[in-house]
C-alpha cells in the first residue's frame, strides 16, 4: 500500500534515533542496554500516550537494571 | 496528499448534495447559521476518526452517535454519502445505511484514516480558545499542528520517568553517601589526583606485601593492602596491638562528624517543625469549624470536595491531630537523642585529646620519654653499631652494623635534644631490625642506659599507667644490669658505640 506523506508512519522517528546519539555522547558511561531500551520505548508508548504510576515503575525498574551491562553471551560450539 | 474536493449528500447540516473545492491555499466558507458550513469538517473529521466526530459526544454517547449523521430533512429514497477527490484524481466513497452504519470504497492507495488528526482539521472553537489561551496552553495547541504531539508526549512520560527512576534507584540518598566519600577522600588525600592515589597504593602494596608483586597496580589492591596490615598487627605483642588500636580511635575526625550530625539535625528541625506547628495550627483551626456544626450537619471535604458527614470530618480532624502530635513528640525524642549520641562522643573525643593519653598513642615520643640518654650524634651513620639483643637475658648475640647506605629515617644531629636523639637512634634501630617489633627496640635502647635510671624510668612508667608488664620488665633489666656491674667482667671498647657517656659492661664474645 503506497502511504501519503503526511501519513502518520512516515515521520521516521528521527528524532528518536537523533537524540539518543546525542544522549549517548553525553553520557558515555551509560550502557548500551539502556539507549536500546529507550529506543523501543520513544517509539512505542512512551511518544503515544501518558504513561500510568505503575507503568512508570515498570519502566524505570528495567532501565536501571540495564544499567549494569550483560555480559556478551558465549558463543554455541557446534 | 491534498484534496481536490468534498462532496456531501445528506450529511450532517447539508440539505442535498453540495461540493466544496479547496484546491486552493485559502478558501472562506460562509452562510448563514444551520446551512452545514462545518459538515464539511465534520465530514473530514468522520474520516480520520473512524466514524467519530468530537463534538457530537456531548449530545450522543456511543453508538447513538450515528443518529446524528444523517439529515434530518432527507427525503425518502435519498442516501446520505461523503465523497472524497485527491489530487491524484484517486476517490474516496463513504455510503451511510439506514441506521447511519458506514461502508468505505475506492482511494485504496491513500490511507486517509492514518492522517494526523490535528495537523488536518482545526475548529473555529479551537481557535478561539486558542486565542484566550495561556502561553502554555497555546504551546501545547501549536504542537500538534507542527506534527510534534508525539514528542510533547514523550517529553512529558521521560520527565515522570526521570523522577521515577531516582525514586527506584534511591539516587537522592546516593548522592547524599558520594558526598560523604568525595569528602573522606579530600580527608585522606586532599587534592591528589586518581592517578597519584594509585601510585600511593602502588607503594603501599610494595611496602606491605613484598610476597605477590602486583602486575598492575590498581585501587582494588588497597584490599589485600588492608589484610597484611592486619595480619602485621596480629603479630605484634598485646601492648602494641591496644597501642594501634587506641592510635586509630584517636586518629578517628570524631569532632567533624559530630558538628556534621549536629548541624544536619539542626537544619531538619529548622524544617520540620514550622511545618509540623502550622500543620497543627490547621487542624486546631478546622477542628474549631467542625466543633461549630451539628452531629446530622454535612459539610464538604476541603481535599476532595465531596460532601461528608461532619461526623466523619470531626472524627478525621481528631485523628491527624493526633498523628501529628505523635510525629512530634518522636521528633523531639529523635533529636535529644541524637544530641546526647553527639555528646557522648564529643567526651569520648576529649578523652583521647588529652595529652596523657596523646604521649602514650606515639610510642616513639613515649620512649623518648622514658629513656633520656645520650646518643652520639654526628659522624655517619654507616659507622654506628647496634647491639641486636632479642632478648633481655641473653647476653651479645651478635653485633649488626647499619648497612651502608641503608636510608635514614632521621639523621641526628649536634645540638639535638636528647629526645630527639633517642628517635633518631630508634629508627635506626628499626632499619637494622624490621621484623623487630617495638618491645626489642626498647629493649635494645635500655641496654644503653645506666640500670639506676632504669628502674626510675621504670618507676614512672609505673605512674604513667603503662601495662605493669612493662616496669616489670625494667625493673628485671636493672636487677640483671647491677649484678653484672658488680661482677666486674671486663670491658670491650670495641662494643660500645663511639662517645657513649656510660657504657655497658658487657663481655664480647658471649663466653
């Protein structure tokens, strides 16, 4: 289906990404976990609607545990 | 896209088919009230919405909604539709059932439902409440149209989710304990930077724990640092090891951290208690209102607005009262509390300051005391020659000379007083002896001393509260140094350091 211009999906979220490159320059030492998560979440519900005290919690709760940075996952042996 | 025209047959306010063209930058639609100038919005507002139009939920919940749709005046036979033109020629039909339902047909390519509502469609009653509008309010209407609702949105949950976020993580109380850390570390370290703080530590693990060399030197080493200081400390005798431990109490900022509590409570009580008093004055003042009211009275909460009993109201008042004077009463405790904690260690800090105690903390200032003996000073060092006694009753083991170029801690020098002679001599002492531990050193130190004065010092160690286990000692020495003074054994000069004034009467080599 071809799309309008003006049509709601085609403002790319730019924004989003622009920021968070900017956010991630400012704060080096903040780990990769949290900008992704930040992604999805600038482009989800957190740029669609208010969210509730206890979506808040939930939130905050996963972004401050992806603070500490996982290790990288051991690659399988075939 | 753009639409190249709208057409409405029976909908809304237009009685027949009428076609708008705004194919145009501006168009001005008038007429006369009720001749269906805003169906043509209503039409577009129908599209976007999905079959809902804003305005219209005052008059119609729900479903009823579509009763509105179609005229009223049309003619059996007639059928309400909308019809849409873009500028691709592309068209856009909505034909309404009876009952006001829906069907959508044609413009497949444009997906008119996607567009967004506000940057489409604004009302003349926006408008004008556009223009009476505060600053803010006007920032938020004009958002939507830029296309920025989203980010409004965003910008609104990211500010709640930042305070969230401090809130679970506890960063205030964080903040609060990274203070006290930056300040113990300008304690310790004043303005040395990582970089010299590491090199510290560096020479520290060097000095402490010669054993494992360290690969890389690095901050976490203070660790392994802490446990050879401690086990070093294991190995000292009782004595020293309460002497190390009284030198870390009285070494311990006490003073500081009792103004710091005390200040910290003085600023939250300067802080909680107007607020606790006014508090009380407002409940004492709607306690008062209430008692002014009959029990079957209503009267409307002053949080909510609900209309309660005055009963209930009474009741309430009552108990905040209450709960409040409780704070205030354990408040009051609190600080007494903490003031008497903060006296009590500003008496235990007096204690440790007091110069009796200050003399017997620096064991070095102590034996110096004790021990006012004359050194030779001058010369080198390197031609000095220590007697290395280990114990008390043995006679000469062996001699050790200082190792030449060995450093020195504290070169004396002529025109020294005694006491500081005495330091001198004693690091010295140590450089020969490291594994010694400070028992010996004296030791060594007496065996220079007349026995008489001796058992004086041992006297006045007596007077100066220091561990009994120490005088008796002394007092053993000096027996054992007269018995063999009046044994007469001959003397070696070759033993006795270059300028003593009263040597010892020892035989060398041990019989």
């Amino acid at each position: 289906m071809v799309k309008g211009p003006e049509s709601k999906s085609d403002s790319g979220d730019q924004w989003v990404s622009s920021l968070l490159e900017a956010a991630k320059k400012d704060n080096p030492m903040v780990a990769d976990g949290v900008f992704a998560r930040l992604e999805i979440l600038l482009e989800g519900q957190l740029s669609e609607r208010d969210l509730t005290p206890t979506n808040l919690k939930a939130v905050a709760t996963q972004l401050i545990g992806d603070t500490v940075p996982k290790p990288p996952e051991p690659e399988e042996t075939q | 896209m753009r639409i190249k025209s709208i057409e409405l047959a029976w909908f809304r306010g237009a009685a027949g088919p009428v076609s708008l063209e705004p194919n145009c930058n501006s168009m001005v639609v008038y007429g006369e009230n009720g001749s269906g100038k805003s169906s043509f919005v209503d039409a577009v507002e129908y599209v976007l919405n999905g079959g809902g139009i804003e305005h219209l939920k005052t008059e119609y919940s729900g479903s009823h909604q579509v009763k509105a749709i179609p005229n009223t005046h049309k003619p059996g036979g007639s059928k309400t539709a909308l019809r849409f033109v873009f500028k691709d020629d592309s068209e856009l039909d909505v034909d309404f059932n009876e009952n006001g339902s829906s069907k959508s047909s044609g413009a497949e390519g444009i997906a008119m439902g996607e567009w967004e509502y506000r940057q489409t469609v604004l009302r003349q009653n926006e408008v004008s409440e556009f223009i009476h509008d505060t600053k803010g309010k006007k920032y938020s209407a004009l958002l939507p149209l830029f296309g920025l609702h989203k980010m409004e949105v965003a910008a609104e949950n990211l500010r709640k989710l930042s305070k969230s976020v401090e809130t679970e993580a506890g960063l205030s109380e964080k903040r609060i304990k990274l203070e006290l850390v930056a300040s113990q570390r300008e304690e310790v370290f004043g303005t040395q930077s990582l970089d010299q703080i590491v090199k510290a530590v560096g020479d520290l693990y060097g000095q402490y724990c010669e054993e494992s060399p360290a690969k890389d030197i690095q901050l976490s080493l203070s660790n392994e640092i802490g446990s050879a200081i401690e086990n070093r400390i294991k190995g000292y005798s009782a004595d020293n090891q309460r002497h190390v431990f009284l030198k870390e109490v009285a070494e311990l900022n006490l003073q500081g951290r009792v103004d710091a509590v005390r200040a910290s409570s003085v600023d939250l009580a300067e802080s909680l208690d107007p607020q606790i008093a006014e508090k009380l004055s407002v409940l004492q003042s709607a306690s008062t209102f209430v008692n002014s009211f009959d029990d079957t009275e209503t009267v409307d909460c002053p949080a909510c607005g609900r209309e309660i009993p005055v009963e209930a109201f009474r009741e309430h008042v009552n108990l905040e009262s209450e709960r409040l004077q409780e704070t205030q009463k354990a408040f009051n405790l609190y600080k007494a509390r903490i003031g008497d904690v903060c006296d009590t260690l500003r008496s235990i800090k007096s204690n440790f300051d007091k110069p009796d105690l200050k003399t017997s903390a620096d064991p070095l200032q102590l034996v110096a005391a004790w021990f006012p003996v004359d050194l030779p000073v001058g010369g080198k060092v390197e031609h000095w020659k220590f007697v290395d006694i280990r114990h008390p009753y043995e006679r000469y083991r062996h001699v050790s000379p200082v190792p030449a170029g060995a450093p020195v801690l504290l070169q004396p020098q002529l025109g020294d007083p005694p006491g500081h002679r005495v330091l001198a001599a004693l690091s010295l002492i140590d450089q020969v002896e490291p594994t010694a531990s400070l028992t010996p050193s004296h030791e060594s130190l007496a065996r220079l001393a007349d026995p008489d004065h001796v058992a004086t010092v041992a006297g006045e160690a007596d007077c100066l509260g220091i561990p009994p286990s120490v005088p008796a000692r002394l007092r053993s020495f000096a027996r054992f140094k007269r018995r063999r003074r009046q044994a007469s054994r001959p003397y070696t000069p070759g033993l006795a350091l270059p300028g003593l004034t009263r040597l010892p009467s020892f035989a060398y080599p041990p019989p």
